[in-house]
C-alpha cells in the first residue's frame, strides 16, 4: 500500500493538507466560520489566533476539522441536502 503524503497541496480537493484556514463570509461584514462547544458552527467576528476558528484539511480522511476540537469535523445534515453546517465526530465523516 503506498503511503498517503499528509503535507503540500491536494490538486483534487483544492486544499492544502495540514495548513490552517478560516472559511470566510462574502457577505459586507466578512465574518468567519466559528464552531461552537455544542456542534454548531456559526458567523462570528474574526478574532486574531482563535483556534475555534481555524480549520485543517485532513489529507487522510479527507475531510475539514476544527483547529481547536481536533476529533470534529464538518458535516452537512441530512445527507448533504441542508443549508447549515454541523461538527461531529469521526465516524460520520464523509464526501457528499
């Protein structure tokens, strides 16, 4: 089995693995995807080195965790089909 490089741009996803970023609002206030303590994930205003805010591309498992809750990931409920974004565990962690 060849061994999965965990660092330096993934051409099919877009991402660089292992690198923070902040998922950012185009709307006029430009705020940042922060998540909260109860699996939510909200706008907030961007705060300078708030991890609640930062956010990784797993290269392994190819998905986004959270910088601060590092075992959580996004999800979109209902199969993909709703219109906000969630954190859970690892278990559920999936492309749609």
């Amino acid at each position: 089995m060849e061994e999965q490089a965990t660092s330096g741009l993934n051409a099919k996803f877009g991402f660089h693995m292992n690198r923070p970023f902040y998922i950012q609002s185009r709307l006029p206030m430009k705020r940042v995807a922060e998540a909260k303590g109860n699996n939510n994930i909200s706008l907030m205003r961007y705060t300078k080195n708030r991890a609640a805010q930062k956010w990784v591309f797993d290269g392994v498992s190819k998905t986004i965790r959270n910088d601060n809750w590092k075992n959580y990931y996004i999800e979109i409920p209902s199969n993909g089909g709703a219109n906000n974004l969630k954190i859970t565990g690892t278990k559920n962690s999936r492309w749609w």
